[in-house]
C-alpha cells in the first residue's frame, strides 16, 4: 500500500485514482451510512471539489484506491466554517495559515490487504500517517476535521486524540464534533504502519 497527494491529476492513472476516490466516497457516504450526498454516476462529490482540494490517497497494492481524504486550506471556506458552524464555539473557527481542514475522510474496511490483528485497519493507520506526513511537508501544524463520535473514539484509541472546539450535537443521524488534531513528527512516527510506502516527503524514510 502507498499513500499519494493529488490535486489536478496531470496523467490518465491520476485521473483514475481520482475517480476511483469519488467513487469510494459514494460507497461509503451514501451506500454505507446513507448520508444525504449527491451521488452522479457513482461518483460522489460536492462544492468543496471545485476549490482545488489536495487528496491524500491510499492505493493497494493492486493499483486500487482504499483510502481517501481531502484537504483544504482552514482560512478559505471549508466545511467546518461552511456547512457545520453550529459545531464551533461562539468565537468561530480561529483558523490561521497553518491549519488545514480534512473532509470526506473514508476507507474501505473491506480490504484483506492490511487486515491484521489489531482492531484498526491498516489503511486507515496509513490515512492517519499520509495526512501528517504531507501536512508536515507543506508547513501545516493543525488538522481541523468534523466526525462522528465513534470515529472520535478511534482517534483516542491510536493515540491521536481529537481537541473539541465544543460539544458534540446531532446532524441528521450522527453526532458529530468539530476538533483540532496536531500535525507532527512525533504523532507521525507513533501513528504511521511498519509497511507505510509514501512519495510525498523525506520524512518517511526518517528514524
């Protein structure tokens, strides 16, 4: 498995990878937990696609997407500020050049590839590692995201607990909670799989 960052693809294999991630999001927003998501052909996408996003991708090693996330600067619009303002405190997002906001987080459990023992999938250790590697690379310290409390209880649980920016409150048929996860080697180094592959710095190949 191998995490790549992509923003406009530059080649027919990215194009694909890209499509394939739009894809994994209709499985598992729409199919999966039956979000209200618009779904074309497939492909799941909103506004927020249109901003340029870097996507981290993590890609098996059958060339297939198992893992996506996408990133957008936290002083432009993003969905926390956007589409989930009830979920920060009074005083708003105090967002500043080096945050950046993950949306659209998901991965595809279903894959035997990286299913061991441990209650935490492979890919999404590998999602965790990708984001911060790629955050430390472009000079990003903070991680605003929006999840689920169950999704929160993972976070706690490979030692990357989620700051709250305020109380948890119900979304349609999920609480949710907005929070700040740090950026930096040493959650990289505690979070990132003994078979992490990445292109997108030095820092992998580091200690």
């Amino acid at each position: 498995m191998q995490v790549f960052a992509l923003t406009k693809p530059r080649n027919v294999h990215e194009d694909r990878l890209i499509q394939q991630h739009h894809q994994l999001r209709a499985r598992v927003f729409a199919e999966r937990l039956g979000w209200e998501v618009e779904v074309v052909d497939g492909q799941e996408s909103d506004g927020f696609d249109t901003l340029d996003p870097t996507y981290v991708l993590a890609v098996s090693n059958a060339g297939d997407v198992s893992g996506c996330a996408r990133l957008l600067p936290a002083v432009g619009p993003t969905m926390v500020t956007n589409v989930f303002p009830l979920l920060l405190p009074k005083g708003g997002l105090n967002a500043h050049p080096a945050m950046i906001e993950s949306s659209r987080f998901c991965v595809d459990t279903t894959l035997e590839e990286g299913r061991g023992s441990g209650s935490v999938h492979e890919v999404t250790l590998t999602m965790f590692a990708g984001i911060i590697e790629w955050c430390m690379a472009n000079g990003y310290t903070e991680i605003v995201t929006v999840t689920d409390l169950r999704f929160e209880r993972i976070l706690a649980r490979v030692g990357w607990p989620l700051q709250r920016l305020a109380e948890p409150k119900k979304i349609g048929v999920t609480m949710a909670v907005a929070g700040i996860l740090p950026a930096n080697a040493d959650v990289f180094l505690r979070l990132r799989p003994a078979k992490y592959r990445s292109e997108l710095s030095s820092v992998s190949q580091a200690a």
